[in-house]
C-alpha cells in the first residue's frame, strides 16, 4: 500500500515537471518569434525609407548698429567730480549731435557710478601703517543704437575730438544686427527643406525608386558668421557673429521619406 503510495506521488511529480518543462518551452518559442517579428519589422523599416540632407545660405548686410563708450573724472571731493563730469558729459552729447545722432532716440547717457579712492599709508622704514582718501572716481557709459551705420562706425573710431577736450573716453567693439532675421530665417528653411527635396528626388531616380509619404524631418541650428569666414566659425550650438557687419547666414534641413 505504501508503494502504490510512492509510486502516485512520484507519477504526479514527474507530471508537473513535465508541464512546467511544456511551460518554459513554448516561452521561449513565442520569445524568440517575438524577437525575430522585431528584428524583421526593424530591418523593414530600414531598407524602405531613403533620407537627405538640404542646406541654403544667404549673405547679407547688417542694418542696425550699437556701440557703447564711457568716460571718467577723478577729484579729490565729490563735489569737484561731479561737476567735471557733467563738464564731460555735455562735450560727449555735443559731439555725437555734432554726427547726427538723436538724444533718447538714437543714444543716452548712463546713470553716474562713483567710488572712493584710497591710497596706502607707509612709515619711515617702509612698513605698510594703513591707508586714506584718495578723492573720487566717477564713472559715466554712453550707448548708441542706431541705423545710420557708417555715421557710428565714424564715430567709434574717431574720438580723438573728445580726447583733445580733456575727456578721458575709452571706445568699445561696435556690434552689428539685422532686424529682419526672423523672416531671413524663415526663407532660408523654405530654401533649405526644397534642397533636400530635390536630393532626394535625384537619389529615388538613379534608384529606379519612388518615395511615399514623410516619415521623419529635423532642423539644424543657425550659423550666422562673418561673410568669407567659412565654416571654422560654426558651433554646435549656432552661431550668432555680432561684431561684423556683413554676415552669412546657414541652415540645414533632414528629410526622410517611405519608398513605395
């Protein structure tokens, strides 16, 4: 009776390992048909699609320009300072009226920044002892945003006027922009994405192959640089040159289309 016993218990064992064996097999069947399905759907997707990609560049010129500059006084009271800067001051907006420029339309003249000077303090054998006044430093900017390109250009680079008046002025690097940027972007990726077009058209001909419907496109970023710089100013960001007057501006356009 104890071995009809044994025997049924190791019936049912060998049944279940049986089932589970059945189980994990047809797992790894739907498994691998699953992955081979995917691989296929892959390599399908691969071999009928045909893809290109279109550039377009435009040169142009800028037609606004900023330039910025400043000027300083030093006195041994504040009193002192600010009246020489406001001496400097007038001379400054004389002179760039002088060139055409429009006060509040075209420039204006900064807030006045001032600082305490201080000097050190040392005793007979040289030993630092501390420090005290000085006077006063002030310091003005003067900004300029303008259309009349030549006019500021002139300007930025011929302040010897104000140096001949006693006015302590340091010039900055004009810069330059292009209000209409944004439509120039616009028609550059009209340009672009019909470059891409034909390239592809000229591949699916050569392929004897015909193209279906679009499946994927990506835009490039903007390259803005200095005409005749060439492509070593390129970032992988975009560039944007500011400090040349004429520019080249680049784009490019990923298309990529079913093949019927």
């Amino acid at each position: 009776m104890e071995n009809d016993e044994v025997k049924v218990v190791n019936v049912r064992k060998s049944g279940a390992s049986w089932v589970s064996a059945l189980i994990i097999g047809v797992c790894v069947v739907a498994s691998c048909a699953a992955l081979a399905a995917g691989l296929s759907s892959f390599h399908s997707v691969e071999k009928h699609t045909i893809g290109a990609t279109g550039s377009a560049s435009v040169d142009f010129e800028s037609d606004l320009i900023t330039w910025s500059g400043s000027f300083n006084v030093h006195a041994e009271t504040s009193q002192r300072a600010y009246k020489l800067i406001k001496k400097d001051a007038d001379i400054v907006r004389d002179y760039l009226v002088e060139h055409g420029m429009k006060e509040g339309e075209e420039f204006e003249l900064g807030s006045v920044d001032i600082s305490k000077r201080t000097k050190d303090i040392y005793d007979a054998n040289g030993n630092w002892v501390g420090n005290e006044p000085d006077g006063y430093d002030l310091y003005q900017r003067v900004k300029i945003t303008s259309s009349q390109i030549d006019a500021v250009e002139a300007i930025s680079r011929d302040i010897s006027a104000l140096l001949d008046e006693g006015v302590e002025f340091t010039s900055d690097t004009p810069q330059y922009y292009y209000t209409e940027l944004d439509s120039l972007k616009l028609d550059l990726i009209e340009k672009a994405t019909k470059n891409a077009r034909e390239r592809i058209n000229i591949i699916a001909d050569n392929s004897d192959a015909q193209t279906g419907k679009l499946v994927n496109s990506n835009l490039g970023v903007f390259q803005i640089t200095a005409t005749n710089s060439g492509t070593g100013d390129y970032s992988y960001d975009g560039a944007f040159d500011t400090y040349s007057r004429n520019k080249t501006a680049t784009i490019t356009v990923r298309l990529e289309y079913e093949l019927k």
